[in-house]
C-alpha cells in the first residue's frame, strides 16, 4: 500500500513537471505614483495631493504549469512617492517625496489563450524595502520655477519607515514572449513613524517584460 501511495506521488510530480515550463526575463515600466490615508504629510492645509511619474526596473521569472496559470515572481527597483502643490494665485509652491524601492512582487497569473498569445490577470502579494529618497521643494511663479532645493532622506530624522508591503491586481496580454500588463497596487503599512501621520503607497504601472 505504501509502495502504490509512493508511486502515484511520484507519477503526479512527474506530470506537473512535464506540464510546467520556467523562462526567466527582464522588466521595465513607468509607475504613476501616490499616497493614500487619513493624515497624509502636507506643508499646509490647503494644499494638494498629486500623483508623480517613476519607472521601474528588475528580473521577472514565471512557472506556469499548464496553460492556465503561472506564478510569477520578480525582483525589481521602483520609483515611489507623492507631490503636494499649495496654489496662491500666481504663485505655487510643490514639494515633492520620491523614495527608491527594492521591491519583490509574487503574482499568481490565470492565461486565457494560446501559449503563444494569450490575455491574463495577475494577482498577488508584494513586499519592498526603500533604499533611499529625497524631498524637494520648487517655488513657482506664473508656472516657471524661481527656487528649487533639494535634500537627501534622512529615514530616522525623518521617521519613515522603510519597509512597505501590500497587494496588487492587474491586466495584460501575452505576445510570444513579451507580456504588457496595467497593474494597480495598493500599501498595506503606513509610511510613517509619528502616530499623527498615517499614508500608504499606491501605484498604477504599466510594464514590459521580456521572457526567454
């Protein structure tokens, strides 16, 4: 009994071998980034949270068994962070947060199509580590720049946190071996360390990966 339990066991293995295929690739893509809470740091009450433009870049691996699912990891560097404008008739003023992320997604993929060409839907986890940021503060005046400074994140003076984790969804279609996606992703831990302050990450990205 034991034998036939041991030999079904590893007749189940070698088919998920057989049907599983691993590429390994590369992935780059513009992020449109903000934050999202309910005491997001601005210079002032009347300021303005906006959305700012990163990119983003790393190595992506899929093993996909079958022709319908696919767990795919990545490791990638991630542009992250906000922008708050305080409008005072013909002058601005935007300060800027910008945070550099290592960040390591796990994405479960459900393929409809062919090996070839195929539509997905990508789901998973995320967690990321922020290497290093900075904060800039431009003075505008009529929509041209007057006074620009710019400082290095200091993450204990500063009291951010650098870890950050969270989840993501997205859409893509598969080309051969080229996916484009359009991901959305959302920060489950708060960026900051004072109690007064509550802010997460979130992030609409669209990405190109090469698979071989």
């Amino acid at each position: 009994m034991k034998k036939s339990i041991l030999v079904l066991i590893a007749v189940v293995f070698t088919i998920g071998y057989a049907q599983a295929q691993f590429k390994a690739g590369i992935r780059v893509g513009l992020n449109g980034t903000s934050v999202y809470g309910d005491a997001i740091p601005i210079p002032s009450s009347d300021a303005t949270v906006e959305s700012i433009v990163g990119f983003q870049a790393g190595v992506v691996a899929e093993y996909s068994i079958g022709k319908s699912f696919a767990i795919q990891p990545a490791v990638i560097y991630a542009n992250q962070g906000y922008a708050a404008r305080t409008d005072s008739g013909n002058s601005e003023s935007l300060v800027t947060l910008n945070l550099n992320y290592v960040q390591v997604p796990v994405n479960l993929l459900f393929k409809a199509g062919s090996p070839k060409i195929a539509f997905f839907m990508e789901l998973g986890p995320y967690v990321g580590y922020a290497l290093n940021g900075k904060a800039k503060k431009e003075l505008l005046e009529n929509g041209k720049v007057t006074d620009s400074k710019k400082e290095s994140i200091n993450f204990d003076e500063d009291q951010l946190n650098r870890l950050d984790a969270g989840a993501g969804l997205g859409l893509g279609v598969q080309l051969f071996g080229t996916q484009i996606a359009i991901n959305y992703s959302l920060g489950f831990m708060n960026l900051s360390k004072e109690p007064d302050y509550n802010f997460k990450n979130n992030c609409l990205a669209l990405t190109l990966s090469f698979l071989f």
